[in-house]
C-alpha cells in the first residue's frame, strides 16, 4: 500500500523523462526502506521527493529548451542549406546571367576594394610612431605685403622654440629634400651618392622610435663643437649594405671626405621623412659655408610632439605666442606672424587626400551603377520566373519564403562576387601603386589588411542586399496569384515602372561619373597645353656635387665646375651644354630680399622678393629659354667682374613696367648693388599650374654652389648619352659622384603625373560606368520587346512600317536616358564642386564638359536603344500571333 502511494507521487511530482528512467529504481530502494521503517518512511522521504522533483524539472525544462533550440538551429541550417542548394541551381541554369552578375560585381567591389586599400594604407592607417596623434607638424607663418605664407624654419629659430616651449614634450627638425639630399660615401665599394637627412638635437626625442640596433644621438651629441660625426643607418642601407651584421655599431664610415662613427640602425618601419633615406647625420655636421646658420635660412621642417591632454588649438597657442616674440625680438623675424600647427599625417597625406577621395567616391558609383543594373536585371528576371514563382506561393510557400529564397540566390552571387574581388583587388592594387609610383605618400604602407578585407566583406554583403532585395518584394507580391491565373502575360506592367525607375537612376549616376572623368581629362590637356618656358625634347640632365673634401678652396672648386662643363660640351653627340643649381620641378632657388632702383625699405620693413638661381653660361640657350633683352651670362662673369645679374619677365614687368631693366641695379642689403644685363623668359620652376614668379639668374661663376644639375642638349636619344657625360665629368674628378640622371621629358612626366593618374583613373571608372549605363539601357528594351512581341507582330500585321516601330522603342530608350540625364546633371552641379581642388584651368561647372557628357549618354542610350529595336522590325506577325 505504502509502496503503490510512493509509486503515485513519483509519476504526479516527476517530470516524464525523469520518472521513466530512474521511477523503477527509486521504488526499489524505497521498498527497502518501507520494509525496515514502515508507513512512516513514506513521510520521511515526501521533502526529498519535493526536493528532488523540483530540481528535475527545472532540468527537464532547460533540457527540452535546449532540444527546441537545437531542432531550430538544425531547421535553419537545414532550409538555409536548401536555399543555398536550389540558389545555385538556379544560377546554373542561367549561365550566361550568372556569368555577368558575378563578372559585374567582382569588377566593382574589387575595384572598391582596391581604392579603400590605398585610401587604408596612405590617410587612415596610423603613423608608425608612438601615439602617432600627438606628432604634430609645424611651419612659421610669413606675412609678406598682407599674404600670408608657410615657410619652413631657420635651425636658429629652431633652437628658440625647443628652449621656449611649454606644451611640447619635445621639438625637432630635419633637413631633407626629396631626390636631392645626399652625400658621397667612399670608402665601401665604389664611390656613390646617398640619400641623407640632417636632424637637429629633439628629432629623435620627439619621434620616439627606438633603433633596432645601436643608438641614436643623444642631444648633447648633435651641437656644434661636440663629437658629432655620428651616423644613424636605415634597415634598407644596413641589410643591403652591411649584410644586417649587428656589430656594424662602432665602425666608420667616409661621408663627404669625413669619418663618421656608425651609433645604430633604424627599424624596417622607420621611414621618415622618405623611403629612400638611407641615413641620418647630425646637422650641426653642415658647414656654414653651405648652409649658414642664420634666422634667413629657412629649411627646416619641424616636427613636434604634445604633452598627454594637450590639444592643437592649445599647441598652436603657444608657438604663435613664441614666434611673435621672435618677430619683436629679431629685425630677420619681423615678417613672421606666428605658427602652423597640423597633425603630422596631415602634413604627410595633405596633397593626396582630395584626389584619394574623388577616388574613393568615383570607384563607389560605379559600384551603385553596378548594383542597379543588376537589379535591373534580376528584376526582369524574377519578371520571367513569375509563373513558377506563383506556383510556389499556391503550394503554401509564404512570401517571406519567397524573399528569403531569392534573397538568397543574389547574396550567393554576390559573396561569389566579393571572393573574385578580392583577386581583382590584389591586382588592382598593385596596378594601382605601379602608375602611382612616387606619387603616394606611405606607398610601403598599402596592403591588403584586416581592414580591407571586413571593408570587402562589408560591400559584399550590402551590396547583395541592395540589389536583390527590391527585385525579390516586387517578385513576391501577392499579385502572383493572378499571374499565375493569367499566365505568362499577366502582372508584368508593374514592374516596369520600377525597371523604368531603376535605368533613369543609372544613367544619372552614369552622368555624374563622366562627368567627373570629362572634368579631370579637360585639366589634364589644360595642364599638357600650359607653356613651362622651355623646351624639354632631347634634354638630359646629370645631378652631383662638387666635392668640397677633394677641393677645398672656393677657387679650387669653380675651376673644377668650369672644367667639368666644358669637358662635356666636347662630348660627341651633344649640341649643347649648361649648369643650374636648380632644375625646373626638381628645386625652387632661395628666397631672397632685394630693393630695385628707386625703392626703398617701407615702414614695415618688407622688401621686394625673389627667388635667386645660379647658372653657368649657355644655360638658357641648352634649355631653350628664350632671350628676351640683353645678353646671356658667360664666363668672364668671374671673380673681379662686375657682379652680371639676368631676370625674369615676371620680375622685369612687376619692377620696371615703364621702363627696360638692362643696366639697372638692383641692391641686396645695403651696400650690395649689382647690374641687371639681360632678361630671359619665365620658366615654370615648381609646378606646371603656378604663376611664374620673379627670378633672378646669377652667375655660379661668381656665387658659387656645390650642387650641380648638368643640363645636356643631345643629338639622338639622351638616355644613351649619360654614360659618356658621367666619364667626362670624371676625367676632370674620378672619385665624382652622380645623385641621378634623368631626362627633362621625365621630369615634366613626373610633375603631373598625379594629375596624368587622377584623369586615367577617373576616366577609367567613367568608362565603366557608361558601359554599365548603356547595358541597363539596353537589357530594359530587350526585355519589353520580348515582352510586347504580340504587340509589335500585331501593328506590323496591321500596316505599321518598320521605321514607326523602331522608333517607338528608341523614343522609349531615349526618353529613359533624358530623364537619367537631367537627374544627373542636376546632381553633378553639386557634386563635382567637391573636386574644385584638384582641378586646373576648368571650373567644376564647366558648361562644354556638361553638355559634351550629356550628348554622349544621350548617343550611348540611343545606340543601346537602336540594337533591341531593331531586332523588333524583325518579328514575324504570324509568328508572334501563333506563339501568343
């Protein structure tokens, strides 16, 4: 009795599962216990029972969650599995779609993927510093005639805000200018040209970079007077150089006829401020003969780095409130009016991060273009498939279902997509960094990294959703039901006010593309049409230094100068031959006050200013920069001679515009007078879109400058004669030295060849984005012939001419695009004022630029137009009628 009680609770308190399978043995023991205990065991263990009950169905519970959790996940993965499976069938089974959709979309997001690569690696990436954000950049703010100008800073002015700064953990400069910073290093191998910065006491400090092996300087140890000639090597030059032996610390090098102790190597991540720099000297090493120490001297660039919680308005504060002192202090300084002060990336990315941009945003359009085509297309698609899309519906599935399934067949396309773009985006990028190559600041920096990669999967996935989430809530509509009791002409016209929709927003991303490509082509022509003021065809120029270790004596070194030039004027082949110290595009000259005659110094103390080049004789003419009064310099403009000055038209019409310049004299300082014998014609020095500043041509014979750019005029190909031009400057010194050669054409390439990349690029996605206009345009005719072949074979039964009907499917077509057009062109007007930066000689409304792209979408729709209406002329009435 007591045992059939127990036995009834057990099955009341105990859930099912637990009481099958432990009920039996608990009656079993509990048997036991009644046996020994009596009627009173059964009150005894009823808490226990409770206890235990309890907790087995709390268990029991949390099992059978579990199970329905599970059952889920396996439903789930089971229809996920399925829809995947019935989503490649039914990309199979139309190949030839499939083929394109996947094509499209690995162009666009690859290409995407390969813009954000660059734009990762060059403007968001941080810099290789510690606390990269604190590292700031910071030029002095020159005030001339009420302009103000960035300059870069004198090591003197240099020296007053490191001792004066209070926000700063720390200030330094360094001296480096690209392509033309170097030494010689003898004394390894061969004699050869390296590329060098000179940094100040503070740069090491403020990078705050530790070598990978040896040391840095320390402050103390880069002043004057002290054991400075110490060496700080690059990872590129100690692994290339010395085989990355570590006890390269402590031996010496021979630099410029100098011994310097080699202190330690640099880390591969360190490559500041170039890539090519292969070592830092001390610039205390230079010598004031080269360049003097003095507040007008202004070259060096200054880095920074702030205390923890300082911000740049604060940092900015305090050297605007230091360099003003200076200019109160200093009668030199008395034209700075305080300080710039910008992030260091900044300073690095700045002139490349409009043009990535444009990119950036040019390389998205044609990814929506693309992506609204497809659209356009599985729309039309998922048009066709309505009858077997509705018996679906009639054998219960949901329009969820539905949804979810072709949902399912674009995001396979589209992840299929985004794994080939991953490919297109390794080449691209490395496309990309070829015709890129010395335009791109942290170009070593670009790779294919996490951020590119979550970037790509990103686009994939909202890419698949926005292409085939419109097309499958149009296919699914409940209007199914009465296509499918319609049959296959049935509810089709609705969707073609979509489709309509769908081809007018891509010939209007379309226009806003060109017309940014057709903006970016017109500056480019307008940058190659600009006249630089000299001739650059069969003009080679040869860089080096005259070595002031070999030749010591001021008088020494013109000799050899001289000598060096007229050895290569006997060279067969070479028609003509001169010096510059400064090459157009690879160096500016110094910046130099002056008063022309009859001015004085104003009450602000400000003089006129120019920039000072030094030539040789036959300069002008090897260039081809034309004569325009008086005569050339020469070579008895020498030591003892009358100091001969020769100026630009820019400075000849600003300083005497009433009058001729031959036999003026200008006045440097204030005993310095020097007669003015010839004018020349404006040359662009820095830039090809700059307006020609006043210059003035000294002659290096009587202020002589060590750095040479050899300008050769050839017969033939002058590529072929800079052997010959490199033996005859050595016939005069063996151990010289060459930091390059190069052709004037190459220099002209190189200077716009950022602008050459921009307009390639652009017009490259532009190109694309017609292409993917024309075939939107063209596969919604192609699909509304199909779709009106019985109309068509009943207006050709009924008379019509071929003509009519195909200009009813053109007239369509175009009307689409003009449509397209006007959107596009309203949105252009105010997107492409975005690229006002980087564009040269055109405004970013330039009417012939609108017009032209409007005329080409307009030619582009009507061609794609033609071909589908054209195939209409061609329906057979009897056949169209039968099929129907």
């Amino acid at each position: 009795m007591i045992v059939r009680a127990y036995r009834a609770l057990l099955a009341i308190l105990l859930p099912s599962r637990f009481h099958d399978a432990f009920a039996d043995d608990m009656v079993g023991v509990f048997s036991e216990l009644a046996r020994r205990r009596g009627a009173r065991a059964l009150f005894e263990e009823l808490p226990g029972l409770i206890a235990l009950a309890v907790r087995a169905r709390r268990s029991d519970r949390t099992t059978r969650a579990h199970e329905v959790d599970s059952r889920l996940e396996e439903n789930m993965l089971d229809s996920l599995t399925q829809d995947i499976r019935f989503a490649v069938r039914a990309l199979l089974s139309a190949p030839a779609f499939s083929l394109v959709a996947i094509l499209t979309l690995a162009l666009g997001i690859g290409a995407n993927s390969a813009i954000f690569s660059v734009v990762n690696g060059v403007l968001l990436r941080p810099l290789a510093f510690p606390d990269p954000e604190r590292l700031v950049s910071v030029r002095q703010v020159e005030i001339v005639k009420g302009v103000s100008n960035t300059t870069t800073v004198s090591a003197v002015n240099l020296d007053d805000w490191r001792a004066r700064r209070r926000m700063l953990v720390d200030i330094g400069g360094y001296f480096y200018i690209e392509g033309m910073s170097g030494t010689d290093l003898t004394g390894i191998g061969e004699p050869q040209r390296i590329s060098t910065t000179f940094v100040s006491p503070g740069f090491w400090n403020t990078l705050g970079v530790a070598p990978e092996v040896g040391r840095v300087p320390r402050d103390e140890e880069m002043v004057r007077g002290a054991n400075d000639k110490l060496v700080v090597l690059s990872h590129d030059f100690w692994q290339r150089q010395f085989g990355g032996e570590r006890s390269v610390v402590g031996r010496r090098v021979t630099l410029g006829g100098d011994s310097y102790e080699i202190v330690g190597v640099m880390p591969p991540t360190f490559r500041f401020p170039a890539p090519d720099v292969q070592m830092y000297i001390p610039f205390s090493t230079i010598p004031d003969q080269s360049i003097p120490r003095i507040r007008p001297v202004r070259i060096m660039n200054v880095v920074a780095r702030m205390k923890p919680g300082v911000t740049i308005a604060q940092a900015s504060a305090e050297m605007n409130v230091i360099t003003r002192g200076l200019a109160a202090e200093y009668e030199d300084d008395r034209n700075l009016g305080g300080a710039a002060v910008t992030p260091l990336r900044d300073s690095i990315v700045g002139k490349v991060r409009a043009s990535l941009l444009v990119l950036l945003g040019a390389v998205g359009f044609v990814l929506i273009i693309a992506a609204v085509n497809l659209a356009s297309l599985l729309l039309a698609r998922a048009t066709s498939r309505e009858r077997e899309l509705a018996i679906r519906v009639a054998l219960g599935a949901g329009r969820s279902r539905v949804i979810r399934q072709l949902c399912t067949e674009s995001m396979v396309l589209a992840i299929v997509g985004g794994v080939l773009g991953i490919g297109v985006a390794v080449l691209g990028k490395a496309g990309l960094l070829r015709l890129a190559a010395g335009q791109l600041p942290r170009a070593e920096e670009v790779g294919l990294d996490y951020r590119v990669v979550l970037f790509t999967a990103g686009l994939t996935i909202v890419t698949g959703v926005a292409f085939g989430l419109i097309p499958a809530i149009r296919a699914s509509s409940p209007e199914l039901q009465q296509s499918l009791r319609e049959g296959s002409r049935g509810a089709t016209s609705a969707a073609g006010g979509l489709r309509n929709a769908l081809v007018v927003a891509e010939v209007a991303l379309a226009v806003v593309l060109v017309v940014g490509a057709g903006l970016m082509t017109r500056s480019f022509v307008k940058l190659l049409q600009v006249d630089l003021g000299f001739k650059r065809d069969h003009r080679v120029v040869v860089n080096y230094s005259i070595s002031t270790a070999r030749h010591s004596t001021a008088a020494e070194m013109r000799d050899t100068y001289r000598e060096m030039l007229n050895r290569v004027r006997q060279v067969p082949g070479v028609i003509a031959a001169g010096a510059v110290r400064d090459i157009p595009f690879r160096g500016d000259g110094e910046t130099i006050g002056f008063m022309p005659p009859g001015v004085t110094r104003g009450a602000d103390g400000e003089l006129p200013r120019a920039t000072l080049m030094f030539t040789s004789d036959g300069f002008f003419s090897t260039m081809g920069i034309p004569l325009v009064a008086g005569r050339d310099l020469s070579q008895q403009d020498r030591i003892g001679a009358p100091i001969a000055l020769v100026v630009n038209e820019a400075l000849a019409k600003k300083y005497f515009p009433d009058r001729s310049p031959i036999g003026q004299t200008i006045t440097f300082g204030d005993t310095n007078h020097f007669a003015i014998v010839g004018v020349v014609g404006d040359v662009h020095q820095g830039t090809v879109d700059e307006t020609p500043a006043p210059r003035i041509y000294a002659s290096a014979y009587q202020i002589f400058r060590v750095k040479v750019n050899l300008v050769v005029r050839a017969q033939g190909d002058p590529q072929l004669m800079i052997k010959r031009i490199e033996d005859a400057v050595r016939a005069v010194d063996r151990q010289q030295t060459f930091t390059g050669a190069f052709t004037l054409d190459d220099a002209v390439g190189e200077a716009v060849a950022r602008p050459r990349l921009l307009a390639v690029l652009l017009g490259l996605f532009g190109t694309m984005g017609l292409v993917l206009g024309a075939l939107g345009i063209y596969g919604v005719l192609s699909y509304l012939v199909t779709q009106r072949t019985r109309e068509i074979g009943v207006r050709v039964a009924l008379g019509a001419r071929a003509s009519s009907v195909l200009g009813m499917i053109v007239w369509r077509g175009l009307r689409l695009a003009g449509l397209g057009v006007l959107v596009g062109i309203a949105a252009a007007l105010a997107l492409t004022r975005l690229m006002q930066g980087v564009l040269y000689g055109v405004t970013p409304t330039d009417p012939l630029t609108f017009v032209g792209v409007a005329l080409t979408l307009l030619a582009v729709a009507a061609g794609a137009s033609w071909i589908p209406a054209w195939r209409a002329t061609k329906v057979d009435p009897l056949v169209a009628l039968r099929a129907e």
